[in-house]
C-alpha cells in the first residue's frame, strides 16, 4: 500500500502537447511506473491509465486549437452583414491635395457638426472581403456625403478599390495576438508607417457598450511624401489608436488619417475624436468596477456631507447629554 499511497500524493504538473514533442509528464509517469514497482502494481497501472487519458485528452485539444490559431487569422466575428459605425463631433474633411472638402463651425463657434464613419462587409470569400465604406458630414442645414465599395485582405488588412488599385493598409481592426511592443504597418502606396502596440489591457475607455478593455497603437511618421494620382504631397502621418482587447476591432482615434478605405476618395483626414458609436460584433460585456467607481465619485459630495452632518450631530448631542449630567450632580 505503500506505493499506491506515494502514487496518489504525487503532483503531476500538466505541459502543453506541441508539434515539437509529447508531454513531459507522461514521460514522468512511465519513469514512474518503471520504479514502484510491488504487489500494487495493477492498481497503480489503472492509476496511471487514467491520468494518461486526461493528459493525452486535453493535449489533443491544445494541439487542435494551436493549429486553427496558426492557420485561420481571419477573425472569428468578421462575416458579411457586420459593421461599425463611428461618430465625432467636428466635421473638417480634409482632402490629400491640402484643401478642405467641408467644413462646419465647432461648438464652441456655436454649433455643433456631427462626423460620421462606417463600414460594413457586403461579401466575404475566403480572406477578402468586400466592404461599404460611408463618410457623412453634417452642419448648419448642410450634408456633405460619400461612399463607396472596397476590398480588403481581411489577413494582411491590404485595401484596394474597385479596379484593383492598391490603396494602403486599414486600421479598422487588428489581430488581438498582438502583444506590447510588437510593430503594426499603416499608410499609404509606396508611404508606409510602422506604429508600435504601446499598452495591452491596461487601462479602458467608455464606450456606448460600456467600459472596454482595449489596446493601444500609436505611430508618427514625420513629414513624409504622399503621393495620389501622380502628383506628391507632404504630410505627417500620425495617430492613436485604440482596439478592444478581445476582438481587436477599433473603438476610439484621434481622427481617421493614414486609412486606406479613404484614400480611395481622396480623403486624407477626419475631424478628431471619433469613437464608436453602433456594430452588431459583439465587443463583450462592459466592465463592471468602472462603474461602481463612477457612482461612488458622483455620490461621494453627498455621503460626505450626510457623514459630516451625522458627526455634528452626534457630537452636539453627547455634549448636551453631558451638560445635563453635570447639572443634575450638581443640584444632587
């Protein structure tokens, strides 16, 4: 009894099952099995067959999923009749030939434009999808509107218009495998841009489906030259950029400018900040501890003043109470 008991309070660490090797551990019971050895060696045999079961179970499984990782990246929402709908509040369109193609006053000159954005995937075979893109601006009584179709290599996030022409890279989602520090290609033909994965899981932003864990890239390219239908161009390719952390799907910007899906217009830039505003892919809940922060800041003044207010009270009442008592021992 005394292997079976040595058996059963053995701790066995589980390693993932590569393509490399088998599992450490299953090597180690065999080691195992080799030197207890005894009378008990049937029942410790079944001990171990059970083990083997789980180990080799699960490994298979590890393995399974390892492969679909490494071999489908196109993201598991990404299917025709998604789509994303972004908003913001100023409404410059500015165009890659340095003019702009619409303009209304800020809320501070006393209106308010609305900025909107959206793409949707009309078609998906294989990795290339086909996708409406609408830009729609609107302010005092004026609507200015585009859209057109594109196709983007949902894997390498490579656009191209309607004839074929290479526009560029999007930025409207990237791959959640990316970790801080890893480098992401944005920009334009022949103009390209390298942001780096600055912060992962570290901080949220709100949204209209609540708070969301995201990732960050940022880029800065400097002045460089833009070129659009044969002529060139300076400008400086920058941005931040914000990614919900199990999707990957974009959710907030300091504008929209180094986008390939608006290069096919013309468009170098959209008025900052643009969040999302409407999708259909589901982003996952919202984080709750927020929340829970926000009522607790916003009631804070109140509990303060009520908590104050008890105290003083108390206070006053305890000395009353003690001033009666000094009279009273005083009459006595």
């Amino acid at each position: 009894m005394r292997h079976i008991k040595e058996f059963k309070n053995l701790r066995l660490k589980r390693s993932l099952v590569t393509i490399r090797g088998i599992d450490v551990v299953n090597v180690l019971v065999l080691m195992y099995i080799l030197f207890v050895g005894g009378k008990e060696m049937a029942r410790g045999m079944l001990w171990v067959a059970c083990f083997l079961f789980c180990f080799l179970s699960t490994s298979l499984i590890n393995l399974r999923v390892t492969i679909v990782l490494d071999l489908d990246t196109v993201p598991l929402w990404f299917r025709k009749g998604v789509y994303v709908e972004f908003r913001g509040r100023y409404s410059e369109v500015y165009a890659i030939n340095g003019s702009v193609l619409f303009c209304v006053p800020s809320a501070s000159e006393g209106e308010e434009g609305m900025t909107l954005f959206r793409w949707e995937c009309l078609k998906l075979n294989n990795s290339v999808a086909e996708i409406k893109i609408t830009v729609k601006v609107i302010g005092r009584g004026r609507v200015f509107e585009l859209s057109t179709r594109v196709f983007i290599d949902v894997e390498n996030r490579d656009v191209y218009s309607t004839d074929g022409k290479f526009c560029g890279k999007t930025m409207l989602w990237l791959p959640t495998s990316l970790e801080k520090g890893d480098h992401v290609i944005f920009g334009y033909p022949g103009c390209c841009v390298e942001g780096i994965v600055t912060e992962k899981g570290e901080h949220y932003i709100e949204t209209l489906y609540g708070y969301q864990k995201v990732f960050s890239v940022d880029f800065d390219s400097g002045l460089v030259n833009v070129t659009y239908r044969n002529k060139t161009y300076v400008h400086r390719l920058w941005n931040w950029l914000d990614y919900d952390l199990d999707t990957g799907v974009l959710l907030c910007m300091a504008g929209l400018r180094a986008e390939g899906t608006l290069y096919v217009f013309g468009i170098f830039s959209l008025p900052p900040v643009l969040t999302i505003y409407e999708t259909n892919i589901d982003i996952g809940p919202g984080l709750i501890w927020p929340r829970i922060l926000d009522f607790l800041l916003s009631t804070a003044p109140v509990i303060f003043f009520a908590f104050v207010f008890v105290f003083v009270y108390w206070q006053r009442k305890k000395k009353h109470k003690l001033i009666r008592t000094r009279r009273t021992k005083s009459k006595n």
